[in-house]
C-alpha cells in the first residue's frame, strides 16, 4: 500500500519527521507532496521547492521505505485539486493530512484519509521556526539535522532575515 502525505514544509520539521515515521508504520511506500511548490522567498514561504525536496529526501533516508518527494504547484480550483495532485503523483492508496480544506477534498474525492495526532504543536510549528529563524532564537533544535545542514547551505538563515526586513519595511 502506498501513502501520501503533503505539507508546505516551510521548513520540513520534527512534526512532520515524526509524522512520516508513523505513517511508515502503515504503508509500504510513500509519496511526500511538496505543496505551494511554486512559492518561495516570502518570510511565508522563504524555501524554494527544490529546498524543500533536498531537506525532506535527506531526512527521510533513515525511514524504512521508499519514499517519493515530489513537488506540487498550487491550484487555485478546490474542486480540481484532487485530481490535480493524482496526476502530479505516483498512485497511492490513502492519504495522511490534517488539514481540514485538504481532509475534506480528498474525502470529497472518494481518498482514504487518515489523520494523526500532531506532535509538540506549540513549537513543532512552521511559524515559530520561521519566527526563530529571523529572532536569532534555537531553531535547530526544532528540525531533522539534514534539515539543518541545508538551511545552511542554502544560506536559508540570512535569506529568511533579510525577506523578513524587507517586508517589514513595505
């Protein structure tokens, strides 16, 4: 059985790490959707689509199964979505997600969707770690260390600061 699991990954953290073990758990591949592929250097959404794929693919060499990372523009037609993401993605069987809008659609779609507890959600948060990020504050602590080594690469760090002044100055 193959899963999917789709998320922004602005930064791919420990919540989602911990939530891609889990569903490795109940699957035998999965599929991992990089949504808003097509968004990037906002404070939002700092991380191209090719940075994201690089800090999931490295993260998740250590999960039992194949594991797909492939990347999803965003479709501005709710109604399509679902389709849309099929013809992006290898099939898969179920999805994984607790995204209200996303749960329902897939559901909607005739999907098999499951949910999960979320992990540490007062800072196991994309927004807190984007906040720390751009504060100076302990962000590593938060992320996978492949995930880590790749902000650095990217120069992520400096990238998020200096989007973070520009949009505070317009």
């Amino acid at each position: 059985m193959r899963g999917f699991y789709i998320g922004r990954f602005q930064p791919y953290h420990d919540g989602h790490h911990r939530m891609v073990t889990e569903i490795a758990e109940e699957v035998d591949e999965l599929v991992v959707g990089i949504g808003s592929a097509g968004n990037s250097h906002t404070t939002r959404n700092p991380f191209t689509a090719g940075e994201r794929i690089m800090m999931v693919t490295k993260a998740v060499e250590d999960v039992d199964i194949p594991t797909y990372v492939v990347p999803i523009e965003d479709l501005d037609r709710n109604a399509v979505w679902v389709g849309h993401v099929q013809s992006m993605t290898p099939k898969f069987d179920v999805a994984y997600s607790n995204n209200p809008l996303v749960v329902r659609l897939f559901r909607e779609a005739g999907v098999d969707v499951r949910q999960s507890p979320m992990f540490q959600r007062d800072v196991l948060e994309g927004t807190e770690i984007r906040e720390r990020l751009v504060t100076g504050g302990d962000w590593e602590s938060l992320v996978p260390g492949a995930v880590v080594d790749t902000i650095h690469e990217v120069d992520g760090v400096e990238r998020i600061r200096q989007i973070s002044e520009t949009d505070a100055s317009s």
